[in-house]
C-alpha cells in the first residue's frame, strides 16, 4: 500500500496508528468536546429549515463550503443485519435517550464520506473520468474530535477503488487521510452507566459491520452546516462501470 491508498484500505488501523479513537480506558465519562457544541449540538432539532441561502441560524455559516463526496445508500445500510444489530442494541441501552434519533431520517437522503473538502473550483475534477469505485462500510467508531457524533469507518473495497480516490484527492489537494461517515449524534455528554455501555457497543459491533457499496456516482455538495442539514447537491459526477 502506497502512503496515499493506506488510509482508503484501512482505515480502522490508520486511525490507530494515529491514536485517533475516543481513549475509553483513559476516561470515565465521554465529554462533548467544544468544537460538537457549537458546529453541531446547536443543530439538532427537526423543525422545518430553509433551502439553503444565506440567512443563517446557530451553527450554521455563509458562503456555502463545498465538497466531493461519497454518496453511501442510507437504505442499503439499513438493512444490513450487522447494522440493524447495532441500532437495536443501542437503542435498547441506556445511552438511548441521548441519542439524535430524529438525525437517521433527516440525514438519510445526504449519508456521505467526504473525500475532498473545501473546494473552491471543481471543472478539472470532472473533467477527468472516474474510475469504477466499491467501498465497505465499517464501524461504529469515536473520536477524540467532534466526540459527540458517532462515525462509520468507510473503506476502499480494492486497490483500485483506493487508487481511484487517491487520484481524486491529489487533483484537489485534500489531505490522504481515512473517511468517516457521520452517523448518529449525541445531545449530551455520557457518563455511568451510559457511558460504558457505549465502550462495549463500539468493541462489540465495529469488527462485526462490513458494508459492501458499489457506487454509481461521486457527488458535489454544497453545505452551510457541518451536518449537511441544509446543503445542495450541485453536480452528479458518474462513474464507469465495473468490467463485466
């Protein structure tokens, strides 16, 4: 694996190596940190929102920042058994009623991966055609940042997928580094109980989860919060299909 595509391919061990995950055994409880109260916590209610504009309200920001993006299929994962394990299980749990439940329909239409963000012109990216591209969706994972969203590795399903994206990501000039889904979000911090609930759902349940996704299409995204809440999508970008 080269240094670009070993992120893609494996994800869960780059962000070892980089000791990105939550420390559970460090703490006693799992804090929300700063940046997740005020990019995201502020964000979670489902009452009607605008179309995209520049009228913003709390945690939300103008101009727009767009991105490329994978487009993962909310409803495919959905109905994954090692998914739908994981969900019944949290939501049997003690940690329930601090979780974003409402997030799962509100997001489902706009699941993605970023892949390059913060782009500023995009017709070189979709001037070059794209390659096949297959992803597995893994997971669930937390980190020490944004503690209080609860993330789904994704990881390049083949060396060419991870070769493909890492081309993407060079033409853009986004950093090679491993994708993260945004799942589900936490209301408040979690302690207790909960909060070693929590620990033993993600050990349990982030070796069990493997999402196979092939994709059609990579996306640009036009979003003015950091939960996609209120965002557009700009540009389909096709990809070719596999060989048969």
């Amino acid at each position: 694996m080269s240094e670009e595509t070993e992120p893609l391919l494996d994800p869960l061990t780059s962000l070892s190596r980089q000791a990105a995950a939550y420390d559970w055994a460090a703490n006693e409880a799992l804090t929300l940190d700063r940046r997740y109260r005020e990019r995201q916590l502020p964000l979670l209610h489902d009452r009607a929102r605008a179309p995209i504009g520049p009228e913003t309200g709390a945690a939300e920001y103008w101009p727009p920042i767009r991105s490329a993006v994978i487009p993962l299929d909310s409803h495919r994962l959905a109905a994954d058994p090692g998914i739908t394990a994981f969900l019944d299980d949290l939501r049997r749990s003690d940690v329930a009623p601090l979780v974003w439940w409402p997030g799962l329909d509100l997001r489902a239409d706009r699941m993605h991966a970023t892949v390059a963000g913060g782009l500023e012109e995009t017709p070189e990216l979709l001037a070059h055609p794209t390659p096949h591209i297959e992803v597995i969706v893994r997971g669930p994972w937390i980190g020490r940042f944004n503690t209080g969203r609860i993330y789904l590795p994704v990881q390049a399903a083949d060396t060419e997928s991870a070769t493909a994206l890492a081309h993407l990501r060079t033409r853009t000039g986004a950093p090679h580094r491993p994708l993260l889904a945004g799942y589900l979000q936490l209301t408040d911090d979690v302690t207790g109980t909960p909060y070693r609930q929590l620990r033993d759902l993600v050990t349990t349940h982030q070796s069990r989860i493997a999402v196979r996704l092939p994709l059609t299409e990579l996306w640009l995204m036009d979003t003015m919060d950091d939960l996609v809440l209120r965002s557009h999508l700009t540009t389909r970008i096709p990809l070719q299909s596999h060989p048969s």
